[in-house]
C-alpha cells in the first residue's frame, strides 16, 4: 500500500513539473502563427537606443460592465505603401518582446492584434500598456524613419496631440546635457527651438519626454536629440536624426 501511495505521488510530481516545465517554455520566444512574441535576450547595443516613438494615450479601461479584453491592438499609418518593421517591448522587468512576422503594409492606417494570454498575463507583475514601448520602423529595422504607431485594448484615440519618446543609454555610458527638438522637415529651427532635459541620463536606464504635436500639420518631421555621452574612459559628442511621419486623424 505504502508503495503505491509513492508511486501515485511520484507521478504526481512529475505531472507538476512538466506542467512547471511547458509554461516556461510558453513563454519563451517563439513563433505563434503571424507574429513572434516571448522572453528573449536584449542583443542591440546601441549607444543610445530607441525603444519606443509612440502617439501618447491612455485608455480608460474601468468600466466593469466590459469584459477585460482578450488582446493588445495596434494601430499605424503609412503615407505609401513600405516595408515595416514593428516591435513591441517591455522595458522595466522583463526581456518582452513581440514582432509581427508581417513586413510588407499598405498605405493608410494600419492594423494588428494578439492575444495577451499567451506570454503577457503569465508575466509577473504583468505588464500594463504604459510598461511597453513600440516602434514602426519605415523602410526595415536598421532605419531612422518612423511611422506614428499606437497600442490600446478597446478605442484608440480619434486624434494624435502628442508622442512620447523613450531612449535608453547604453550599460556603460551616462547621457549628459541632453536636447531635443522636433520641427517641420525643409525647415531651419531656431537655436532656442531646443529643449533642454536638465540632469544626466544614467547608464542602462530609460528615459523619456514628449513632443506636444497639437495643431501641427500632417507631414514629415525631423526628430534631432544630442548630448554628450560619458565612460571612465571618454567623453565624445553625439547627435541623432529621426524622419517621422505625422498624421494627426485616426481613422
């Protein structure tokens, strides 16, 4: 009898643990039918990397007469038909990533949605929308031209008034005396059209800031940021350029 009872809770232990064992592995990344979506290692090592140029927008999800709804949405515009490369990640507690396997949009607002119950929710804590950063790439994922991109649940908004940037610095160089602006392309700024962010960007973490784009005109803007990025070893000047193209009615 005693034998038995061991046998039955050894097999009961085995089942839990290959249970343990199939959710790991759920989460991991992978393939999922027309988009790739898991926990992987961060492999980019730009010295100062965009992780998200997003439209800005909080959704209000309280009303508990809805149900929680089942996935992430999507939505970017395109002023001709490219190539796109999207991705979608966490940045504060874990290595999450999701990229469409879809490369090739048409000109428009475009869509695309998965289900939060296949990595997302098993993630602790699990993400909320404001946790994760997204990039619509113009032309392939080396490129410096973005698409206005926007995640929700349930509505997006019905006009674009800002976008938020998020960079990130690299694990061993601090960020000092960094500007940014934003202007019409074709256009000279001015010297004062520089926005000053006061403080250092320390090494590895993100920060990031919002370009107010109210009553702006649909059109090609040119994002510059600059500052100095510091090592023990070396201090040198940098300066990035950004095309984005603004859209300001969602459709």
């Amino acid at each position: 009898m005693r034998r038995k009872n061991l046998v039955i809770f050894g097999s009961l232990l085995l089942f839990f643990f290959s249970t343990i064992s199939a959710k790991t592995i759920q989460l991991d990344w992978k393939n999922r039918g027309n988009y790739y979506e898991g926990i992987r290692e961060h492999k980019k090592k730009a010295h100062l990397e965009l992780i998200s140029a997003a439209i800005c927008y909080q959704e209000e999800l309280n009303n508990k007469a809805l149900p929680s709804p089942d996935n992430v949405e999507i939505q970017f515009y395109l002023p001709n038909d490219d190539t796109v490369f999207i991705s979608v990640r966490e940045f504060h507690h874990h290595n999450y990533w999701m990229q469409p396997n879809q490369k090739e949009w048409k000109s428009g607002w475009n869509f695309f949605s998965w289900p939060k119950n296949e990595v997302l929710n098993h993630l602790k804590p699990v993400p909320q929308l404001q946790d994760l950063g997204t990039v619509a790439l113009i032309g392939g994922e080396y490129s410096d031209t973005l698409a206005p991109i926007v995640l929700y649940q349930r509505q997006p908004p019905s006009q674009i008034t800002g976008y938020r940037f998020i960079f990130r610095p690299s694990e061993t160089e601090d960020l000092l005396e960094f500007e940014w602006r934003c202007h019409k392309r074709g256009e000279n700024p001015t010297v004062g059209e520089w926005n000053s962010e006061s403080g250092s960007k320390p090494a590895g973490n993100p920060f990031s800031f919002i370009w107010n784009c109210v009553n702006q005109e649909e059109g090609w803007y040119q994002l510059s940021i600059r500052g100095r990025l510091v090592n023990p070893i070396n201090v040198r000047e940098m300066t990035n350029t950004y095309q984005l193209y603004h859209q300001p009615n969602i459709q």
